[in-house]
C-alpha cells in the first residue's frame, strides 16, 4: 500500500526498486506465461502504483489575506510626477522606515515552524529590499552588481546555505563584460527540483527597487524560511545576473543544464517587478498545461488572497500566459520545463499587454520599471501600504508553493511509463492501448482528490512521452 506520512514526506516506496520489480516480473513472464498473462501482470502492478494515496497530506495552513492591493481605478491624488524621483546613484538613500512604522500583516504558517516563524510575511523582504536597493543602480558588468553578488553570497551564507557563483560573460552589442548567477541550495524529501529564480541587476536609470530587487527580496524571505523544515521538493533558490542585457543570466544557466537535469526539473518560479503594479498576477504556461499557475490560483482563492491571471489580450498573449521572451522564465519554457511567474502590473492599462503598470498619470505615462520612478521612496510616497501589502502576498504565495505543492505519484508513474516505453517500443499497435488503460487508470483514482489536477499534467507529458499523442513533440518530464 502506498502512503504519504503525517508529516508531508514523500512516498516511501522507492521508484527505481519499483520498476527494476515490474522488469523483472515481466522478464519472469516470458518464461512462464504467455504474452496476454504478462500484460494481465504488469497491469495489476500499475494498479497498485497508481492507486489512491491514503492520508495524503497536512491540511494546508490557514492563511490570513495581506492588505489588499492597491487597484487604481480612479487613482488617489498624488504629488506631481516630476517632484519625486530616484536619487542620483551617489547620493544616499534616507534611511528605511523602521518596523514600528510599517503595517505588515500577520500570517498563520504551515505546521513544520521555523526560525522565522513569528516574522510577519513581508517584512523579512522588505528589509532585503532597503539593503539591495541601498547599493544604487546595478547595472550588468559594473562594479556594483559585483557588490550585489557579495552581498547576495553573505545573506544566503548567514542563513546557513552554502551559495555557489556562476560566472559567466555576455555581450551587450559594445562590450565582453562579466557577471554570475548566484545559487543556493536545499535539500527536499523528493530530489526533484523547484527553481525560484529573480534577477537582481537593474537598468542605469531609476535603482531596481521594483524592477527587480523586489523579486530577490521575496525570493530571500522564502529561503530563509523554509531553510530548517521540511519541504517536499529540493528547493533551488538562484539569483541571475544580466537579465536586462538579453536574459543572459538565466539563459546561461539553462545552457549549462543536462538532459537529466532538466528532467528533474518539476517547475520554475519566476519573480519580476513585484511591488509597482496596480493588480498582483501569476502567469504560466497556455491552457490546461499551465497546472502551477491554476493550483496558486485555487490556493489563493481559498485562502482570501488578492491574485488573478492575465486575460485573453489577443495573437501571442492567450490568457493565463505573458510575453515568452521578456523575463528569466523564458529559458526554462524553452527547455519544456513548466513555470510560475509572478508579476504587479495593469493589464487593462495601455496597448493591454502588460507592460503599463499604473494609470498613466503616475510615473512616466504609468511606466514604473526602467524609469525614474523606480525607487522606493516614490512607490511608497504614491501609493501607501502597496510595498508591503504585496511583499506580503507574493511572500505567502511562494512559501505555500514550495511547502505545499507535490506531485505524489510523479516518481514510480515515471518510471513505470519509462519502463513501458523501452520494453514495447518496438510494438505501436500494442503501446497505445496498454497505455491508454493505464492512464485512465491514473485519472479514475487521482481525479477524487486534490492531486486531480497534477495528474492530468502528468499523464499529459506521459502520453507526450511515450508517444500517444501523435506528433513529435518530446517535453521533459
């Protein structure tokens, strides 16, 4: 029987023991039974791999909502634009307000505590936030994105991880210059990954408070948090260098990646430009393949949290989606591995594609990234309590996907489905039927409880895999 323990851990039921057993059944089966009994065998055996998990899993925390977002439909006076902009990048920030002056709100965490625990949700970030952003503009290649790296190295380094450089050079059409991407690492119950990524260089205009030092601030509260507890997947937290050259970062990391690593890959989360915009969103990939985005959408439905997706904006952007080359996700998309990105814009501003973030009277015609604009002090001056109250939520968001979201019958289905495909690739005519009935079996048990969703994703890419689908698509599971 296979079951889940009381505390989220992974099944314990070992997949490679599982399928070198199927392998050798069936190698029994040939000797001893005719090939109609074999598969009678083999069936039984998906059966009991694809059956129902008993007492799956920990009731997921009870979630208090943060401040509402700020949605501005008749926006509320603020001063003129031209009066409140970014410092010069030599000039001092004025000190960030203390934590007495900041109303963050007070979240109910997952039963496996940590450190952190009484920390309000948001206000770790924050105070990474005012620490990033005090570094000035971080440009790809300049001496303060190499500040940045030293920093990002000590706070990973302080938490108790052991954060890894990449170095790597880029190009940006006048000159070689050098940057890294900075990685930490921990262990989960599943050697499956999730990556959660943010970039942590800006433009030369504005200091990257939104775009991105929010991102990595978020980032860097969840790997703090989770750093001492259990979680179901191992957790790979990168910062990537250079991402507003040409994606350079992330684009280098996924080249340095094998096939297995890539497979290993259960999702990506993407965190960009988070505290400016008018409305909080998750995007990812089209239709029914998008199975993170919908379950932190059905979480923060449950929970009372502020979170929608993108509409249908037309020819390249279908709903639930964003542009496919404008941030680090893009990479990983590329590759075939699923994705989260989380976003603050305004999609029912502007050319309504996501890139005005706020009425067009703030900011430079509601443009916040790669403007002036883009420094703590304004965002916080013309729209009070917006920072924090998305700090927050993004903060809750990330930390309930990485503690709560699992894919329980991912690692023996796949290797059964591995399994299968070697021993019958040679035979089309018998693979599609033993494996539809397979499938079928995966949805009927699954489909009655709330691994539902992640099983249809599952027995999609098992059917791209093994080649059920007809055409030559071969996503990585």
């Amino acid at each position: 029987m296979l079951c889940v323990g009381s505390t989220r851990q992974t099944l314990r039921v070992y997949p490679t023991v599982a399928a070198q057993s199927i392998v050798t059944r069936y190698e029994f089966g040939r000797h001893f039974m005719n090939r109609r009994i074999a598969f009678l065998v083999l069936l039984i055996v998906m059966l009991l791999a694809c059956g129902p998990v008993a007492a799956a899993t920990v009731a997921p925390p009870t979630l208090l909502a943060p401040t509402a977002a700020v949605i501005l439909t008749e926006p509320p006076a603020s001063p003129a634009p031209t009066e409140t902009f970014a410092p010069e990048p030599t000039e001092t920030l004025p000190p960030a307000p203390t934590a007495t002056e900041i109303a963050f709100p007070t979240v109910t965490l997952a039963p496996a505590v940590s450190p952190v625990a009484e920390i309000p949700f948001g206000q770790q970030a924050y105070d990474y936030l005012v620490s990033l952003t005090a570094l000035g503009q971080r440009i790809a290649g300049s001496e303060t994105e190499s500040q940045a790296v030293d920093l990002l190295a000590e706070i990973f380094s302080e938490m108790g991880y052991s954060p890894v450089e990449q170095p790597f050079t880029f190009d940006d059409g006048s000159r070689t210059a050098h940057s890294a991407n900075i990685i930490a690492v921990k262990p989960g119950d599943s050697a499956r990954e999730i990556i959660i990524g943010a970039h942590y260089d800006s433009v030369d205009i504005g200091v990257g408070a939104d775009d991105n030092a929010s991102g990595v601030s978020v980032m860097l509260e969840v790997a703090s948090r989770v750093k001492d507890i259990e979680t179901p997947y191992t957790l790979r937290f990168i910062a990537f260098g250079a991402e507003e050259v040409d994606l350079d970062g992330s684009a280098y990391y996924v080249s340095q990646m094998s096939a297995a690593e890539i497979a290993n890959t259960e999702v990506m989360v993407n965190l960009d430009s988070l505290i400016a915009g008018d409305i909080t969103y998750v995007y990812g990939d089209a239709g029914r393949a998008g199975i993170i985005r919908d379950w932190v959408l059905d979480y923060a439905r449950q929970e009372g949290l502020d979170l929608v997706t993108s509409p249908d904006s037309g020819p390249g952007y279908p709903a639930g989606t964003t542009c496919d080359d404008c941030s680090d996700h893009a990479a990983f998309m590329e590759a075939g591995i699923q994705y989260a990105y989380f976003e603050a814009t305004n999609w029912n501003l502007g050319d309504e594609d996501g890139y005005t973030q706020v009425d067009l009277q703030y900011g430079d015609d509601g443009y916040i990234w790669h403007t002036r604009y883009d420094n703590l002090e304004y965002l916080e001056e013309t729209f009070p309590g917006r920072v924090e109250a998305h700090l927050s939520l993004f903060a809750t968001l990330l930390y309930a996907i990485v503690t709560q979201y699992y894919c329980p019958f991912a690692d023996i289905l796949i290797d059964i489905v591995n399994f299968y495909t070697a021993t019958y690739s040679g035979n089309r005519d018998e693979r599609p039927t033993y494996g539809s009935k397979c499938f079928a079996l995966t949805e009927q048990f699954t489909t009655k409880n709330e691994f539902s969703a992640c099983s249809i994703a599952l027995k999609t890419k098992m059917k791209v895999k093994s080649g059920f689908l007809g055409h030559n698509s071969r996503k990585s599971l």
